[in-house]
C-alpha cells in the first residue's frame, strides 16, 4: 500500500467480505463443513457461493458454516432458507453447482429441483 486511499479500499474490500458473511438479512446459506464435507469439496463450494455472490453485488446473504450434517454420501451439503420459503437443502454441491444455485435459487427464486434431497417448511 502505497497511499490512504489503497488502504480505504482494501477496509471496503474487508468490510465487504465480512457482510458477506455475516449479514442478519436474508436469504441465508449454510454449508456443511464437518471433515467429511471438507472431503468432499466443501470449501471450495463455499468459496464459490462467496465469489458468485460478490460478483452479483449480493451483500444481504448470510452465508454459515455448521459441523457433519450426517449425510456424508450426499456432501457437500448447502442449505438455502428464504424467508417465508421452505428450507431447500442440496447435496453434492460442487462449485460449479454452487455458482447455478446462487444464480437460480438466491436470485431468481427458482429451486435447483435436480439437486434437492431435502425440503423443510419454517420450524
């Protein structure tokens, strides 16, 4: 860094990436990251979701991270909860996969159906 406006760009840059992650408004994301997801892809997947969603501008999402769901055939495992949608959880989510879910699902609100192994209305 060589001037004050690098360093405000990489703390935009920064504060960016933390909203990403932790932003309270919706549609939320969770990837399963036990070792057995990890295994499987996991974190690339998520880092998909994090890139495919700074690229469309969408800082709303709350993307998470949760231990062994306990499929581990089915991983990496992403859950997707909209608001007032029922919860739609995919399995064998790679990054490609990853990018079309946040293009159809979190965007244009159309569920992945291929992919689904799970639908759960609000709890």
């Amino acid at each position: 860094m060589k001037s004050i406006k690098d360093l405000e760009r990489v703390k935009e840059q920064a504060l960016a990436e933390i909203r990403l992650r932790a932003s309270s408004g919706s549609p939320r994301v969770t990837v399963g990251m036990g070792t057995c997801g990890i295994a499987a892809g996991a974190r690339e997947t998520m880092l998909a979701i994090i890139d495919e969603l700074k690229k469309r501008q969408r800082f709303d999402v709350t993307i998470t991270e949760t231990g062994c769901i306990g499929l581990c055939a089915k991983e990496p495992i992403v859950e997707v909860e909209i608001p007032g949608e029922p919860k739609v959880v995919y399995g064998n989510v790679d990054a490609a996969r990853a990018r079309q879910i946040v293009a159809s699902h979190i965007v244009n609100r159309r569920v992945v159906d291929d992919w689904v192994i799970n639908r759960k209305e609000d709890e």
